[in-house]
C-alpha cells in the first residue's frame, strides 16, 4: 500500500513538472494601451510594454529593437496567463519592435502578424513619438451625409430650371423627392441643405450618432461639389439667399453663363455668402451644444472650372470685388494658381491642366504659387477656428495632391502644423486607397477612409462583391481566410493611433449601398437599371455587417439613408434621397441597438482585437482586455449550426465554467437585445448559431 502511495507521488509530481506543449495560440501583444502605456508617447516618455503567453510556458521573452535586445521580466499570472513586462525609453525617432521567445531549443518571433519563425522588418510593430491623435475621434460614431439629398428644410434656396448651365447641359430642379437620380444626374438638385440637416438633429442624435461629417458645402455648381468654385464661403443653395434675382435664368439654346444673372447673384453677393456662412455657424454651434462633432469635406488638390481664381465661365468677370480669373486674362491674379501649357492663347485660355484631364476640374499648382499653398493653409485653419470651430477635416484624393511625391508630404506636414495650431482637437483624415504608411507616421495625416482594412474585405466576406458591384467573387464569397489574412496585412499599415479612429464604412457615395451589394448582382444604374439594385436584397447580411462594423477598431461611419434600407449602385445611384416615410424601420432600430452597444462597452473602442475561430462563412473575434471581452459571432450560411469557439485566447478562464450574456442576436428574419446567459466550459462556448445570423456576448472577470 505504501509502495503505491510513493508511485502515486512520483506521478504527480512527474505531471506536476511536466511542461506542457509549446502554446503558440497563447503568444499576445499589440498597441493598445493594455499592452503599452502609455499607448502615445512622446519623444522622451517611459514605455511599459508587455507580452503574454500561457502560464509556465516559455524560457524567455526578449523585446528587440534594432541593438537593442532586452529580457523582459515575468510580472504576473493570471487566467492561465503569464505577463512579461519591459520599460523603454522612445526618443524622436520611430521606434521599432519585436518579440523573441524561447522555449526549450526553440526560438520564435512574435510581430504584427503574430508568429512567426523568421524576422521580417517590414512586420515590426511601430512606436511614433509624439503622433497624438484626438481622444475624441476614437470608436466615434460617424454619419456621413450627402447634403442635397437629405432633407430640403429652405425651398427659397434651392437651385431653379436653367440657372445655370454645367458641362454643357442646364440646372435642373428636381421636383419628386423620390426620384432616381438620373446616369448623368451632376446637375440636378433635390433641394436638401443646412437647415435640412439642422431640423433632423434630433434624429441624428437619437440614432446615437457623435460627428456629422458633410460632404462639401462650399460654392460649387455641381450636386456633388468636388468642384468647388469659393473656399471661403458655403454655397447659399444649402445656406441662405437674402438677396435674389427674379429673373436671369438661361432659356432655350443658350448655355453661356456669363448671362446667367440669377446664379451670379446669388453665388457672388457678399449679403448672401455671409449669410449662409452665418448659418453654417449657427449648425455648428447647435451641434457641439448637442455635445456632438462636425467635420467637412476639403478638396485641395483641384477646384472647379467656376472658381472665382480660373473663372472660366465668366462669372465673376464683370462682378465687383472679384480679380479678374486666370482664365480671362494672362494679367490675372491667379494665373500661377493654374499651370497653362500655351502662353499665347489669352484672353480665355482654355489650355489648363485639368485633373485626369477633367477640364471641369483644374488642378491647382501649388509649386507655381506660395501664394495659393498659403491661402489653401488659412482656409484649412480658417473653419476650425471661431465662429465655425468645426472638428477636422476629410480630404479628397490626399495623395494626388502636387506634382511630386515629395512636394504632397510637405504640403500636408504644413497643413498638419497649421491646421493643429488653430485647433488641436481637430481629426485630419483622407480619402485613401493603398498603403497609407508614408502619410501615418505622426506629422501628416491622423488616418484614412478605411477601404483596404475594412470596407472591401468585409464586402467580399459576406457577399462575394467588390465595392462597386462591378465584380462577383465566388472565392472570396465566405472566404474567412481571405477575410483575416486580408484585415491582418492592412490594418498592421494602420498602427493603433490610426487605425482606432480610421472611417469604417458600409457604403458612401463614391460606392454602391452595401444592402444592394447583398443581392450578388453586378450591375450600375447606366445598364441593370435602378429596381435592380432593390431586388433580392438581404437585410440580414446588412444587419451581420452592421454589428461588424459596431464592434470592430475604428470609427464606424454610417452613410445616410444606409440606416433606413437605402439600396442604389454605385455613383450617381449611391446618392438617392433619404426615404422619409419609406424608412425601414427595422434596420434603424437595429442601428440605434448596435450604437447604443458601441457606446456602451469602452473595450469597443479600445481593446485589442483576436480572431478565435472561421470556416467557410463562419467568423468568430474578440474585442478584449484583461478584465473584459466582447464576443461576436457570424454564420453567414443560410442554415443553423452549432459552433464551438475558444475563448480562452481572449482572456477568458479555462479553469472552470465561466458565465457570457448574450446582449444581441440577429438571424434571418428578426433581432433581439434580451439578455441570455451562456456558459463557456474549459474555455470552450458551444452555441447553435441562427443562419444568417449574428450573436454579440459580454463578460466580465468577477474579480474586476
């Protein structure tokens, strides 16, 4: 009986001291401030940067950077953890990292990417000292609205039938709130405008919605106004127009807008512009005492062939007040606005650069003129400074910018410095595709639109589409590999400071509405027609991604009417009215319970980010901190199935039953908030999963 005892002992103490198998799954770090604090230092700070594995599992962890090669101390235990802890000193310069552990004869190294058994530079994480991006911007919940389409609140405003003419065809005013925009629909107007959008404030924020971003507002003759025509002043059409022409509209075959009479009255009268930019002042100011935020649109690297610096259509010529354009005469002002290519064709030169050689869209040569580089640095100062005192800053086409690729760097590290100064709170964000590294690294941009690390790969994830609805992937249909290799490569472009306030849309007008994107049709408006872009559509994937979109790092941007079932292809269908009255009613409801969620639960905003479990059309993640986690779930197959997903990569206890509540379901017909408990054994939830369907849970250590 003895002797068995003493081989009873020698077992256990032989399973006691076994090491277990090497945990790589368990290996964790990234740029939140759970793993480093403070999580934006600036130039001389102490860093505390840690590392974890699973408990009893490693020789060693080494931080590494360049030289630099620093044992990190083991600190603490905790659900079946092991945290190592390093103190570093930034200076100025970017400060690069990885991660060597070792265990046994083993030696591996741990990056953006994760693991990895060789060191790959490009793979580093990131420290930029001194990169501070605001507070507030962080998990913000953004609406983006397109405003001639949202609400018409002023009819005295709106342009009329033939005020003027625009790419050789007349203004029209539209008068069926509910029609289709038309293929070549620039030039017709809805009438929506700022007192549309100041009457709908309530609604804007009952939706939970933070910032308002606008696309521009600024004098412009088309519907879209990326040709803006006067920086300094928004365009009396969406502001006030207090003195007015009654007559001077083009009639018949005449398409010269130097006779448009009306339309020059009330774009060049300095009454009207202040007026307007009065009332931009008052909305500003009902939306910050609203406790919400407002950023607007800046398009820098071009203007419109109306601007009062080109004038080419002669506008401003006879007008008071108003330098001659560049256009009009080779004495102008702005003639080094504009780069011209023959000297000798003035008066109205027409041989300009045009963007893509768009005539309707001269570049501005801001190597020609330090005086248009400067101006364009006051006007970015000049509306986030009183009275406007608007939050930030979209640009439009950033990277195009300038002639060269480094005259665009300097110019935005100028705008950046001047910008900051008028307002040190103020978000500047850019419209980007590809890599926006060169631009992220603290003196530039605060972040992007968030195609590459959100928009497209969610899009081919859930519906097989590309952004536009020109293509149709079955590969990428349900492809959760894809989906993570895709998120993994370009969010590591978007290091924490970026990517936690980076623009995360469904849809906005420069491609389709998601919801018609769940319809699998390719198509645009010019050929499918617009009922095409309404048929077959499932507003259960539309709900999957929506839930996506509020829990994922970033700040979910929602484009108007997308709240209320809006479908259309992409531009110019993108840009439908917003349906008051054929709202659909269900998915605004799902929207308000999915902000108010995003809103709820911080680790939303700031929590690191773990993939625990994918197959085809399955997906499962955290948004995680050491005391929390929030749990999302997809089935996007068309059938109910049962899942088994490990939570203890997220930090959940695999030593005994741990206790989630379920705080939304979605499945293919409906969607609830009532709480349910769910119970993870081992660190395993087991969960039938609703077809079509979304499950978002909560935990909470006990001891936190």
């Amino acid at each position: 009986m003895e002797h068995e005892k003493k081989d009873i002992r020698r077992k256990m103490q032989y399973i006691l001291n076994m090491r277990p198998v090497f945990n790589k799954e368990a290996l964790f770090s990234d740029g939140t401030e759970y793993y480093r604090s403070p999580s934006e230092p600036k130039a001389g700070d102490t860093v505390t940067i840690k590392f974890r594995t699973q408990r009893n599992n490693v020789d060693s962890v080494y931080l590494v950077s360049g030289n630099l090669r620093k044992q990190m101390e083991y600190s603490e235990t905790e659900s079946g953890f092991d945290y190592y802890t390093v103190q570093i000193t930034v200076g100025e310069d970017i400060f690069r990292y990885y991660f060597e552990i070792r265990y046994g004869s083993v030696t591996c190294y741990y990056n953006n990417l994760g693991v990895s058994m060789e060191r790959e530079e490009r793979l580093d994480f990131e420290i930029y000292p001194g990169f501070d991006t605001p507070k507030w911007a962080k998990g913000a919940v953004m609406y983006q609205i397109y405003v001639d389409r949202f609400l018409n609140g002023d009819p005295t405003n709106d342009v009329v039938t033939g005020e003027y003419a625009y790419i050789g065809e007349l203004s029209s005013q539209v008068e069926n709130w509910s029609k289709i925009p038309a293929v070549m629909g620039v030039r017709e107007f809805y009438g929506g405008d700022l007192q549309g959008i100041m009457n709908k404030l309530d609604y804007i924020q009952d939706l939970g919605v933070e910032v308002i971003y606008l696309n521009p507002i600024f004098v412009s003759p088309s519907n879209h106004k990326y040709d803006c025509q006067d920086y300094d002043y928004v365009d009396p059409h969406y502001g006030r127009i207090v003195e007015d022409c009654e007559e001077g509209v083009l009639c018949g075959d005449d398409r010269d807008n130097s006779h448009a009479w009306k339309y020059i009255k009330r774009v060049t009268n300095k009454k009207n512009l202040e007026a307007s930019n009065e009332l931009f002042a008052k909305l500003t100011a009902e939306i910050h005492r609203r406790g919400m935020k407002i950023i607007l649109d800046g398009v820098f690297n071009h203007c419109g062939s109306f601007n009062k610096w080109m004038d080419r259509e002669r506008i401003y010529e006879k007008q008071e007040g108003y330098p001659k354009g560049a256009y009009v005469s080779a004495d102008s002002h702005y003639r080094n606005f504009f780069s011209f290519n023959d000297p000798d064709k003035w008066p109205y030169n027409p041989t300009y650069d045009g963007w893509w050689a768009h005539d309707t869209l001269p570049k501005l040569n801001y190597e020609g003129s330090r005086e248009l580089y400067d101006y364009i640095l006051h006007v970015g100062q000049k509306w986030v400074s009183a009275p406007y005192n608007v939050d930030g800053w979209r640009l439009d086409v950033a990277a195009d910018l300038g002639h060269s690729n480094e005259f665009n760097h300097q110019f935005w590290k100028d705008f950046r410095k001047a910008v900051k100064e008028a307002n040190p709170n103020a978000i500047i964000l850019a419209e980007h595709y590809g890599n926006p590294e060169g631009w992220l690294k603290g003196d530039e941009w605060d972040t992007v639109m968030n195609y590459d690390a959100f928009m497209e790969p969610l899009t081919w994830f859930l519906t097989g589409m590309e952004k536009h609805s020109d293509e149709y992937r079955e590969d990428l249909y349900g492809n959760s590999d894809a989906f993570i290799g895709a998120m993994k490569t370009h969010m590591r472009a978007l290091h924490m400071s970026a990517l936690q306030i980076a623009m995360n849309e469904l849809s906005n007008h420069d491609h389709s509405r998601f919801l018609t994107r769940t319809n699998h049709r390719v198509g645009r408006i010019s050929y499918a027609g617009a009922e095409a872009a309404s048929e077959g559509v499932n507003t259960a994937v539309m709900r999957e991604a929506v839930a996506i979109q509020m829990t994922w790092p970033g700040a979910p941007t929602v484009y108007y009417g997308d709240e209320a079932g809006l479908c259309g292809f992409t531009d110019p269908d993108n840009r439908r009215s917003y349906p008051w009255g054929r709202e659909d009613y269900q998915m605004i409801d799902f929207h308000k319970a999915m902000i108010r969620i995003h809103r709820k639960y911080e680790i939303l905003k700031t929590g690191s980010l773990a993939f625990l479990w994918n197959d085809y059309q399955g997906l499962a993640y955290a948004r995680f901190s050491r005391e929390e986690q929030i749990i999302v779930i997809i089935n996007n197959r068309q059938e109910d199935r049962e899942v088994e997903i490990p939570l203890w990569q997220a930090g959940i206890s695999r030593l005994g039953d741990v206790k989630l509540q379920r705080i939304m379901v979605s499945d293919k017909d409906n969607f609830t908030e009532q709480e349910e408990e769910f119970v993870a054994s081992a660190g395993i939830l087991r969960v039938l999963m609703p077809g079509t369907g979304v499950m978002v849970l909560w935990h909470k250590n006990q001891n936190c």
